[in-house]
C-alpha cells in the first residue's frame, strides 16, 4: 500500500491492484510504461531496507538517529530500478542514485528556491546532524521549541526545501521519515494519493515557517498506521476497537461506520463519537455480505 500511494504522489499511474500484483506475484498487469513499474519496486525495495534497518540495523550503523550514508543508500535503491530504463534527461553520471545533484533547480512555482548545488552536501550534513540532535532531545523528552508532529514537520520540510537530489526527492523524503520514526518508536506513515492536494499544500505552508498543517498531517497518519496496523494486529478478535483499525481493501471506514448506523454491522458509538467494533463482528459482516451476493448470482443464473 505505502509503494502504492508514495509513488502516486509523484504521478504514477499504477492502481493498487496492480501494484499489488508486482509485490507480491512478480507479473507487471496492465500495460503501463516500465518506468513505473520499476519506480514500485524500487520504492518497495527501499522501504523493506528501512523498516528492516529501523529494527536490526547493519553492523556499520553509527549508532544515530540518521546516517548521511543511510538518507544516500535509501536513494539509491529506490530510485535505480527506474533510472536502469529511464534516467532523468539532464542528469550526468555523476548524479546517479545515491549522488548529489550538480545541477541547480529553477524556483519552484509557489516561490521556493532550492539552494545551489555546490552547498547541497554540507546543507545535508548539516540536516542529518540536526535531525540527530532532535532526535535526542525526542527520546529525553526535552523541550522542543515545537510540539512532536510539528518537529517532524519541520525535519521532512528541511529534507524537501535542500532537495539533495535531482530527481527522487519526495520519495526518499517520505522514507527518510519513516526510518526516523520507526528508530524514535512511532509508527510509519503513508499519505495517500487522495491526500496529494493537501500534502503539498502544507509542504508550500511548512516553506514559509508554518509546520501546523503539515504537522497536523503527519500526526493523523501516525494515528492511522497505529489503528490500522498495530491496534489491529494486538487486539484480540472481540476486543472492541476504533474501525479506523478494522478497515482493509474490502470495508473502508466510511463503509463500516454506515454498516454500523445501518444496524449491519454490530458496533457501538461512545461518547466520543467514535464507532467501535471487533474483527469477529466485521468478519461476520463480511460473510453475510458475501452470502447476500451469493444469493442474487444465484437467482440471476436461474
């Protein structure tokens, strides 16, 4: 699902079956241009590196919160499988994946200018050593001038406004945070493809010193991997939990929220508003759906 929606947020057309056919079969369905299928496995490759790095890092690893190494290698392997069959047109060899641009980068159309390329190794040095101090002050719990999601706003911001590479920028971005969360003890996130507008409308916000949006984003996608994942997976299967943790490919949220308001679905509002149930009661839910069109197949072939 992250490959899915991260390259999505770069222009990547491949819908999530497809994808998801890649991953898991190895057969490129559909008949999309190479490039992006190989933009999914190399993004993939690159987010099973960091979440394996997150909790069993190499023997080289400096003990930080970061590496500059580490930021080069997550670029490198995500982006190599596309560069193999479409390198970006004004790139020299120098400026392969895991290679610092040589090239400057026009303003972009909001108004943010990248800095000149000469200073781009020092100015990532130099966002790898603050994240790393931030980092340490996160884990003592020590003031941080802004509230959690607001730092880690400011952090993936620093990372965007440098753009260290000449192309794959936003997709090491997004990793590079996630192996920082997932080191700092916090679930990874995924910004949907839905989310696009509103991502980069916070992005231009962040460019001015304004992280709230930003932050805001961030926290509830945090919210959203800990339900989804991690409160699912823990919960037993007739504990009550938020839907947020019961929603897969099949049901989305909005789904079992009017499943529930329908009396379809056994679940319970409290009084904070939020619908809970349990993956016993979604599986039965499930099942009787499946016997309802099972139902109507039969009375159509009849």
């Amino acid at each position: 699902m992250e490959a899915h929606h991260s390259t999505a947020l770069e222009g990547n057309t491949l819908v999530l079956r497809e994808v998801q056919a890649l991953l898991d079969q190895g057969r490129a369905v559909g008949a999309k241009p190479l490039r992006e299928y190989n933009e999914v496995q190399g993004y993939a490759a690159a987010a099973r590196w960091v979440y394996g790095q997150a909790l069993e890092p190499d023997t080289w690893h400096d003990g930080q919160l970061i590496s500059l190494n580490e930021l080069r290698r997550i670029h490198h392997m995500s982006m190599t499988p596309v560069w193999d069959v479409a390198p970006h047109p004004n790139a020299t060899d120098r400026e392969a994946p895991g290679n610092f641009r040589e090239h400057d980068i026009h303003p972009f159309a909001e108004g943010m200018t990248p800095p000149s390329w000469a200073l781009v190794p020092a100015q990532t040095q130099g966002w790898v050593d603050e994240v790393c101090r931030s980092g340490k002050k996160i884990e003592a719990q020590d003031d941080l001038g802004y509230p959690l999601p607001e730092e880690l706003a400011r952090m993936h911001n620093s990372f965007e406004r440098i753009h260290p590479f000449i192309d794959g920028n936003g997709r090491t971005g997004r990793l590079v945070l996630n192996l920082i969360l997932v080191r700092l003890g916090y679930p990874p996130i995924i910004v949907f493809k839905q989310q696009r507008d509103s991502y980069l409308s916070a992005i231009r916000q962040a460019d001015t010193g304004d992280y709230g949006a930003l932050g805001e984003l961030i926290a509830r996608a945090m919210e959203d991997n800990l339900n989804r994942f991690i409160v699912r997976n823990v919960a037993g299967p007739a504990r009550m939990v938020p839907l947020a943790a019961l929603a897969d490919d099949e049901f989305t949220v909005h789904a079992l929220r009017q499943a529930a308001q329908r009396g379809r679905l056994n679940a319970t509002q409290g009084a904070d508003g939020v619908w809970r149930s349990s993956r016993k009661s979604v599986d039965a839910y499930r099942a009787s759906k499946h016997r309802h069109r099972s139902r109507k197949s039969g009375d159509g072939t009849n």
